[in-house]
C-alpha cells in the first residue's frame, strides 16, 4: 500500500551560502522534499536537479507495518575567500525524536557521492553518529567557494517533526555540552518531583494520585525512550529488546492513563459510572494489547497505544470535574489551572506529531514543553490536596481542642461538684457528732431527773404520775435513738448491738396514751395564753411506732398553741382511716406557705425555731406509711390529719368534723 501525505509542488532549489562568521547554521527553511521508496540517491539526486523536489513535506509508505518515508536536499556554499587555506569543516546535526532510519549523502561538483550517516534503529547503538540525544555526521570539509548538495533519505516514525543544523565542530562541541547540561537538569528534576509527589500520595493513601504520578513517569520514560537514552544506557547492543521496551511503555503509558480516568469517575453516585467501566475496560485491553505487539512484532500496533493515550487525555481535559473524588478535591481555581495546562499540552503534542513549523520550536522541545505542562497539572493537584489535607488537618485539630476545652471544663465541675460533695458530707458528719453529743449530753440530766422523779412521785395522783413516766420515758428512748442514729453501720458499738436487741414484735398500745401525754406536755403552755387545749379520749388501739407517733403529735400540738392567739387546740380520733386530728383556731396558712413549711429549714416570718417541726412530721409519716393531710386558710385556723395504718379497732369516741 502506498500512501502520499502533504503533498506540495515542485520548487526550484535553495541555496544556502555559509559566511565565515556563520558558526550555526539552520537548514529547516532551505529543504525541500520528495516522497520515494527508493533507498538509492541517484534516483533522488536527479529528481532534485530536475526541480521535483518541492517546499513541502512529503511521506510514502510500503504499507501499515512500514515506517513513512521521505527525502530531503539542499544545496550548501561555502562563501569563505579563497586564500589559498584548506577548507572548513561541518557537521551536520539532525534532530528527529524516534526516527526509525536516516541515511544522510554529500554529492561534491564533481559527482563524488559521500555517505557520510548510515543509521537504523534495528542496529546497535554506534555512539559515532549520535551527539548527546541527536545524530550527527562525521566532519566534513568544504573549500572556499565550493558548493556541494546534501541529500538525505529518512524513515520517520510516528512524528514527522525534525530539524537539520548544519555547525562547525568547536561549536557543536561547546552546545553538546549545554545540551548534556539541559537533558540532565530536566530528567533529574521531573525524577525527584515525582519520587517526592509519589510517596505525598502514598502518605494520603490517594490511589488516584499514585496512578496519576505512575502516568507521569511512564511518560518521562517514554520521553527518554525518543531521546535515546535507553537504547544508549540500557540495551545499546539489543535493538530488539529496545522495540519491545518501546511497545511497553507506550503501552503501559495508555493503561495507565486510561486507569486513572476510571479511578477518578469512580465516585459514589456519580452520573458518570459507565464511562468509568469504559475506561477500565481501554486500560485492560492496553494491557492485552501489549502482549499481542510483542508477539507479533507488528510496528502498526503503536498506533493503537497512541490511540489509547490520546482518548485518555481527550476526557482527562473535557472532564475535569470528574476528578473531583472524596480524596482530591481541588478548589476551582485549580481546577482551571489543570484544564488549561492540560489543553496547552496537547496542542504542543499535536503541533509536535504533526510538524508544523520547527524552526523555532523543536519536535523534541515541543514535546519536554507538553509535558512540563502536564506536571504543572499533577503539581496543581498536588498543591489542591495538600490544601484540602491542610485545611482537614486544622479542623480536626480545632476540633479535638475544642473537645478537650469541653472535657476539661467537665473535669472541673466534677471537681468542684466533688469538693461540694465532700464539704456537704463533713458538714453532715459535723451536725450528727454534734446531735449525738448533745442526745448524749441530754441523757444524764434526764436519768438524774428521773431518780429525782421517782423520790418525790410516791404521794402523787396515779394518773399524774403515769403520763410524767410516759413524757420521761419518750424523752429517754428520743435521745437513745438520736444516739444510735449517728452509729455507722459497720460499727459494732454497745448501742448498735442494744439497737439489734430491740428489735422485736411491733408493741400494741392504746392511742390515748400518746395523747394523754401531749395534753400533759402543752395544757400549762395553752393555758398561759389563755387558750383552752382539749383532748379528746379513745380506745382505738395501734401499733404505729409510738416514738414517731409521738413526735408528729408533739410538733403539731406545739405549733398549734404557738401560733394560736384566741381560741384554742382540739385533738381527737375521727372515724375514718381512723386518722388523728389536730385542729387550732390560729391565723391559717396559704397553699404557697403550706408547701414552703414542707421542707426542712423553712419557717414563717414570727417563728423563732429553725424550721423543722412540720417537715419532720411529714417525714416521719412517710417513713412509717402513714398520712398527714392538712387543710388551713388565712385567718381561719388549720387541721392536720394523721391516717392510722396500724390499728386494732375498738369502740372510741370521734370529733365533730365541723
């Protein structure tokens, strides 16, 4: 199969006259091209003098698995003056990255045809023709005025981009040298930029950034591949294994890149599932792919990894919010900086493949340009990720800061709140050493009034001297219980162990003997108020603890002579429950005061106690499942009404409820 591209109209031919001050000289704009399948230059050479030649490049191929062919020439002058000296020697230095074959001829006046290159890139590497990353011809001279024409027949690769620079020795050594220097600097750079950039997204566990920097260095290789430096350093005597290690990494190159597309479309829920699939599935039949190129050797197959590489980057570019993952999330002004690097490099890319224009910019350096502007991509998201990871990172420190603020101001209410705690227990502990000392105190004066009582009681009524033993011995057994009240239950104290001897069959009793000794207790205090204290009598009998019994009735009993003026105090059993009433015909209580007297340590505005007689009461009744109900309005008198849970009925007298 034959195949003509660009074809451009015969030219007449250039001539390109080299002054002596001239120490480079560019030959780009002076070629001129024919398309020929012919290796042989004299076929050639006649079609240049024929003016077949023209301005335009022009490729021939055998077929699909053939390189593009082509011919090129021009005529040279050397303008030097003719003193008599020997002539000046050139080099000429031709620059075509992945150039296949390049066969470079000098025809002198006289006809004289000199094969100055011979080059194929199924031969070793012969570091003669080649000068750092181009080849180059060995010296040749030309005498003052002489005019020679240099053909050349090429076979290019993919890219049909070259340039040809014709120097002088001196000076092609001094820029080989800065050549050497630039390629190093580059490949050192982009190296380490990417060493460094792949262990960043190692440490953030980002697979889209470790397959976007494995990409990256698949393409340096492959820009290492066209300037020759593997072929030189690795395998300069195996060109075969050079072909296979072309096929890999251009191959591997478009797995990869079609891989991290997949990668970054793999977003939860994100509409573009399928096209994910789709690019997974190009990245594993590049994979495939590279096994078949290797296998069956086919030079056409390239095309397929370029292909691949150019539909890759085509949706890498026009979707860029597609790499907008839970891991990589760049702002926009990034994004917009990625997007344009990327568009820049594939115009460069293309500007390179197709050939346009080389003499101010290099098929070679258009191609170390795109990718320059591809790693300004990966460094716009690597710089977005370290944003995005920074700005994580200060919110996560905030937040743990701010939840140690928390949990320290809770340490120190716990603090305080245990301090309190313990202040309140020592107090505690205070006033119940302090009621214990004084129960015990109390307990000596009584025993001494007791003896005393005993003497003097043998000439008084029965009656009289009944209810002053019953008030003694409710005094004697109240300071005995305050006593043991303060005992620790782990103490094994006399009074604890007495406190475990009574406790014994609850006791059965009239409920007149507790209020025969109330009336006993408070008649003299009523009637020094000029109040009349009336205690009903009864029979009901009951087994409610008479200690607690009796100190509910005394504290209301007392209350309701304190705080009555005219009138009097009436106590009986009713009926009903049966419950003892404790009636006054005092100034009354409000339903607010009712529930403040309640609680413990509140007292009304006349009181002079410490604000515990009715809480007492009411806690009391509730220790031992009784009831104290009361009723009270201002200025109409109040009633207390204590339900009897333990009682033995019997026939007693009542109370009018009136």
């Amino acid at each position: 199969m034959v195949a003509v591209l660009l074809l451009g109209g015969p030219s007449a031919a250039q001539l390109v006259q080299i002054t002596p001050d001239q120490q480079r000289v560019p030959l780009d704009a002076e070629l001129r091209f024919w398309a020929s399948l012919g290796p042989v230059p004299g076929p050639a050479l006649a079609a240049f003098q024929t003016g077949q030649f023209g301005r335009n490049k022009q490729v021939i191929s055998h077929g699909l698995n053939h390189a593009p062919e082509m011919w090129f020439a021009t005529e040279l002058r050397n303008d030097s003056f003719d003193d008599g000296r020997a002539g000046d020697p050139f080099v000429l230095v031709f620059d075509a990255p992945a150039v296949v074959g390049y066969r470079l001829f000098l025809v002198r006046e006289d006809g004289l045809t000199e094969n100055l290159v011979d080059f194929s890139s199924y031969d070793p590497f012969d570091p003669a023709i080649h000068t750092v990353n181009r080849l180059r011809s060995p010296d040749f001279v030309l005498a003052p005025g002489e005019q020679v024409t240099l053909l050349a027949h090429l076979q290019l690769g993919l890219a049909h981009g070259f340039t040809a620079t014709l120097y002088r020795p001196d000076t092609l050594i001094s820029d080989s040298l800065g050549w050497t220097a630039t390629l190093t600097a580059f490949y050192a750079f982009c190296f380490s930029c990417l060493v460094i950039a792949f262990g960043f997204q190692a440490a953030m566990k980002s697979r889209v950034g470790m397959i976007y920097i494995v990409m990256f260095l698949l393409f340096l290789t492959a820009l290492a591949l066209s300037d020759s430096l593997l072929f030189r350093f690795l395998v300069p005597n195996r060109p075969d294994l050079h072909r296979y290690l072309s096929y890999s990494v251009f191959f591997l190159l478009a797995a990869s890149l079609c891989a991290f597309v997949s990668e970054g479309l793999r977003v939860p829920g994100h509409p573009r599932g399928r096209l994910s699939r789709i690019m997974l599935g190009l990245s594993v039949f590049a994979i495939l792919a590279l096994g078949m190129a290797i296998w069956l050797d086919a030079g056409w197959s390239i095309y397929i990894a370029f292909v691949l590489c150019g539909l890759g980057l085509a949706v890498n570019i026009f979707l860029p919010n597609s790499f907008r993952t839970s891991e990589d999330n760049p702002n926009v002004g990034i994004r917009l900086v990625s997007t344009i690097a990327m568009l820049s490099a594939a115009f460069v890319m293309v500007w390179s493949v197709m050939g346009w224009n080389t003499e101010w910019l290099s098929q070679r350096a258009a191609l170390k340009i795109a990718y320059m502007f591809l790693m300004l991509t990966a460094m716009s998201f690597l710089t977005g990720n370290l944003i995005v990871l920074r700005l994580r990172h200060l919110a996560a420190v905030e937040a743990r800061v701010q939840a140690l603020e928390q949990e320290a101001e809770r340490s120190r209410q716990l603090l305080e709140t245990e301090r309190a705690y313990v202040r309140a227990r020592e107090t505690a502990a205070t006033r119940q050493r302090q009621l214990a000392t004084a129960s015990h105190d109390i307990k000596q004066p009584l025993m001494s009034l007791r003896t005393t009582f005993d003497a003097i009681s043998a000439g008084m009524d029965d009656t009289v001297r009944q209810r002053l033993n019953e008030s003694f011995r409710y005094l004697e057994t109240l300071s005995r219980d305050f006593v043991d009240g303060t005992v620790e239950p782990d103490d094994q104290s006399d009074a604890a162990q007495e406190a475990g001897d009574r406790e014994e069959a609850p006791e059965v009793y009239s409920v007149a003997v507790p209020l025969g000794t109330v009336q006993q207790m408070f008649s003299d205090e009523a009637a020094a108020k000029g109040l009349s204290l009336r205690v009903v009598e009864t029979s009901v009998q009951t087994t409610a603890p008479p200690i607690a019994l009796m100190r509910i009735l005394s504290n209301l009993v007392s209350n309701a002579v304190k705080y009555t003026d005219q009138g009097g105090v009436l106590v009986g059993l009713r009926r009903e429950g049966p419950q003892i009433w404790v009636c006054d015909t005092g100034q009354g209580m409000t339903d607010a005061e009712l529930e403040t007297f309640q609680q413990a340590y509140s007292k009304g505005d006349q009181s002079t106690g410490h604000g515990l007689g009715l809480s007492v009461c009411f806690e009391l009744a509730r220790e031992h499942d009784m009831t104290l109900v009361v009723t009270s309005a201002p200025g109409q008198g109040t009633v207390f009404a204590l339900s009897l849970a333990q009682h033995v009925p019997a026939a007693h007298s009542t109370i009018n409820a009136t």
